[in-house]
C-alpha cells in the first residue's frame, strides 16, 4: 500500500494555559498542504519483526520510531501477529513545525486498518493515536480545523478558497521541547482565533491578517533569531499573511495569487533559502 502523508500549518496558535501535567492548552487554525511525504507499507509474512526505511538517512531514528510506535499501538490493541516493511520517502522538512513526524505515525495506523480490515472508525483510529502524538488525530481526519485542547479536540472549518503557500524553512531546526519550556517567559500576543476561522469562511484575508498569530512566536525568536528574519522578511515583500508554524523552524506566506507566490519562490531560492511552493487543501 502506497499513502500521501500531508504536511500542515498552524495558521493561528494561541495558548490558553497549562494542565497539571505540564501540557499547554492550546486553540489552533490548522490547516493540511498538499506538500507530503510518500509511506510504503509492505506485509512481511516470513518476518518476527518490523522494518522502517526513509531515504533521508538524518531522519531515520526519529521517523522510524513513531511510525514503530504506531504499529506496537496497533498490535497491542488488537494481537495480530504480523509485520511490516515501511518505507518512508521524504518531502516534509524535518524539525520544521509542518507535523511530518505525526503526519506519517497517523497513515501507518490508516494503512493498519485497511491492510488488516480491522474496519476501525475514524473515532477509534484517533483514540489509538492520541496517546502517540497530540497531532496524529488531525492528520487522521485530514481537513483544515480549529484545534482545542492539547490539539485533540476538532472542529471542521471549511475555508473559503486555497491558498498558495510559501514555506521558507531556516538551515536549523527547533526542538518543540524547548520551544515550550521557554513560551512562558514571553507575553502573549493579541490574537483572535474566532476571527480567523470567520476570516478563512468567508475569504476576507484582511481580517485574517489583522487577528492570526502564533504564541510559540517570541520564544521561537528567542532561540532562533533567523525565524524572525524570515518572517519580517516575507511581510516585507508584501504578505501579510506570514508568521511561524507551530513550534517552528518553518515559516509561512499565505497568498491567492499564483504569479506572486511563484516570484516570491524564485527570488528567495535565488537567494539561498530553502523554500518550497505549495498549497493548502480544503
């Protein structure tokens, strides 16, 4: 079985507080790309263990571990004896805030279901994969939504239009860990969730712009300066949808115009930055 495993952005994220436990309470826009990875799952019938292979050898602890985790979690629940080989072929930057890691950990359990037609809903399959990862169950649903909670708590937004999407991603990545160990040194920012959901359903980027922001944003800054080049750097050139996702390295323009998002990719490329063009799905 051969699966797209999407990228994501976090169009608005605010932090509400925090639990007990240490998790921070969040109220998320987010929204799926067509950026993705490739996942190729293969039955291995004559094996006693599980493979994972990636073609980004920089990555092959970290993604083969989830995507490890995601078939324990499966034969835990349900002792099938099978084994699998998995193949990872990677297009989403790593370290990068887009969730390829809990992107690919949400279609191995798809592809479980389907291969084993162990006939899970779409409730069951999140039940299973909260535990693994706060943003597996959106990557299993699969729509642009407002993210409550640790992120687990979904609301279908239906955004007006698609969007181009410029990622830019800095050389170094940020670790999520650290990013939220040091978010609450940093004031808040003024940001209206419900304004930009109201913004993507009825297409009024303007309101979009004046409400959207990102409270990892200062502390991302904070450890990162270069994030904050990116971003001021993407206003200038004359988008004001343009901010960090989640935790970061990534940052983001959001634009309808097609010819402009396509100079703006050229000229960053020209100098020196990675960037990648695509879109958002809705």
């Amino acid at each position: 079985m051969v699966i797209k495993s999407p990228a994501k952005i976090n169009l608005a994220l605010q932090i509400k507080g925090v639990r007990e436990d240490g998790y921070h309470l969040l109220r998320m826009v987010n929204l799926p790309l067509e950026l993705h990875d490739v996942i190729e799952i293969e039955t291995l019938p004559y094996y006693n263990d599980t493979y994972v292979t990636c073609d980004e050898l920089r990555l092959l602890g970290l993604r083969s571990n989830l995507c490890t985790k995601a078939v324990d979690a499966m034969r835990a629940r349900f002792g099938f004896p099978n084994h699998f080989m998995i193949h990872i072929h990677k297009e989403i930057p790593f370290a990068a805030g887009l969730g390829g890691g809990s992107s690919n950990a949400a279609v191995v359990l798809i592809a479980l279901n389907k291969i084993l037609k162990l006939n899970l809903t779409t409730e069951q399959l999140c039940e299973i994969a909260l535990p693994l990862g706060s943003d597996i169950p959106f990557f299993i649903r699969g729509f642009p939504a407002l993210a409550e909670g640790i992120g687990d708590t979904l609301t279908r937004i239906h955004p007006k239009k698609q969007y181009f999407c410029i990622l830019v991603k800095p050389d170094a990545g940020l670790s999520t860990k650290d990013v939220y160990q040091n978010c609450d040194k940093f004031d808040r920012l003024p940001i209206d969730i419900d304004a930009v959901v109201r913004g993507l359903e009825t297409g009024d980027d303007d309101l979009i712009a004046k409400s959207f922001g990102n409270d990892l944003y200062p502390a991302s800054c904070h450890l990162l300066p270069e994030v904050q080049k990116v971003v001021d750097g993407l206003r200038a050139d004359g988008f004001p949808i343009a901010a960090m996702s989640g935790s970061g390295s990534c940052c983001f323009a959001l634009t309808s115009d097609a010819k402009k998002a396509k100079a703006e990719e050229k000229k960053l490329t020209k100098n020196g930055l990675n960037v990648i063009l695509t879109k958002t799905l809705i």
